[in-house]
C-alpha cells in the first residue's frame, strides 16, 4: 500500500484517508453513504452513515454499533429530552387511536421502552439531568453505566439540543445515533469519541458484577435470557 488514497469525488475523501491512516476498512456504499469498522477495548464497533432508519431523524444519520458481553435482558435508552418528549406525544396519539398493531409492528424498541421502563431520577442524571434523560429494565445498571466518565462525554456533546441523541443497549448490542447531514472529519471524531467511552464504561460495569436482591452475576451481565428479553428488535438492529 503506498501513498494518500484517491479521492473519491464523495465529499468524504477526509474521512476515508482518516480511517486508512489507523487501519479501519473503510467501505463506500453507492447512492448511500459508507462503513468504517474498529476496535477499542477489545470489542469491534461499525461506523455507519447513510440515510436514516429511523422516522424521528430526517435524511441522513450517523450509526454507531457494537456488541457487549451482557445478557439480553438489559434493555435500556439515554435520549435527549425534546426527542423523548416528541416520542411520548407519538405514543400517545397512536394510543388515543387505539392502533395497537402498529406500535407492536413499527414502533422501535426505544419509543416502546420509554413507557415500559422507569425513568432514572434526576438526581442520578448528574451533569445530564437538563437535557437528558435515561430509561432502563435493569436502573441500577444504566446508573452505573453513567456515572464518570460517560456522563461527561455526552454533556461535552454541542448539537443543537433539537438534534436527535440516542444511545441504546438491546440484546446485546450497543447503538449510538444521531442526525448527520453531512459526515465530515470533525463532526465524526466527537461521537466516535463519545461511543468508545460508552464501550469502555459498560466493559467496567460488567467487569464489577455488581449485586442487587434480584439480580445474580449471571442475570446482570451475560446470564440465560428472561421473559423481558423477548422484545425483538427491528431486522435492520439485527444487522452487523
């Protein structure tokens, strides 16, 4: 291999010698975006950016996925609050109009966990508590998971508190997403940033097994599956 790579005529020629220089592959799709994959800590992450799959966030976005070594029972959310407040209000409508099927069938797994699972209390949001908020089927874990380190990355984030935020653990698998309308160099580096900090910091939590009167080791981390586990996610979260 020698030399710069060509350009691309893309619009993120930055982002791919970027992603030579350390080794990620980097991957264009046509008429779509692109993938970059790494590692940090010992597990594997994808970059992705191309056009949303999500209806709250229009065009574009920026996906972040990596599996971790905890049980499928852990569900859990961290959005920003003019995000969870436009899904409440969505939720609601589509209750007053008694259209079941469709929550069950296209609503995705973090709309549904926000009135399935208990919010964690401002006082545990820390630095987050004004423009975030946390929701979990396992609180004691999400709590450990915010706190230091993690907490200060997302409130070090500058988008516009508009912006849709989401960081999400469903069976197994870590997502981070955000609205991306253009995917230069500088607008990347911060979530990748913020994203391995999220790696890290659930390696620690499972590393410290803590305990709960209702939750063994093997309940909490990476145990046998529960009837709460059962909520099956969109085929494009079962992707790689």
């Amino acid at each position: 291999m020698s030399g710069k790579r060509a350009p691309t005529g893309t619009g993120w020629d930055d982002v791919a010698l970027w992603a030579e220089q350390r080794q990620y592959p980097f991957r264009s799709v046509p008429g779509e975006g692109f993938v970059i994959d790494g590692r940090v800590a010992g597990t594997d992450w994808r970059l992705e950016w191309g056009p949303s799959q999500r209806d709250y966030v229009q065009g574009t976005e920026l996906r972040l996925r990596a599996e971790l070594p905890v049980t499928s029972a852990l569900q859990l959310a961290v959005m920003n609050r003019a995000l969870q407040e436009t899904m409440e209000q969505a939720m609601f409508q589509q209750a007053v109009e008694n259209v079941q099927t469709r929550i069950d069938n296209e609503t995705p797994p973090e709309t549904r966990w926000l009135v399935m699972f208990p919010k964690l209390p401002r006082a545990d949001m820390g630095v987050l508590r004004e423009r975030f908020v946390a929701v979990s089927s396992i609180s004691h874990w999400l709590a450990m998971w915010l706190r230091g380190p993690l907490s200060q990355a997302l409130a070090a984030t500058a988008s516009d508190p508009a912006v849709p935020i989401v960081l999400m653990v469903g069976r197994g698998r870590l997502t981070l997403r955000t609205a991306m309308p253009t995917p230069d160099l500088a607008g990347l580096q911060p979530w990748l940033r913020l994203f391995e900090t999220a790696i890290r910091e659930a390696r620690r939590v499972v590393a410290e097994k803590p305990q709960s009167p209702t939750d063994s080791d093997a309940d909490f981390n990476s145990g046998s599956d529960s009837a709460s586990a059962a909520i099956p996610l969109p085929e494009d979260e079962r992707k790689g």
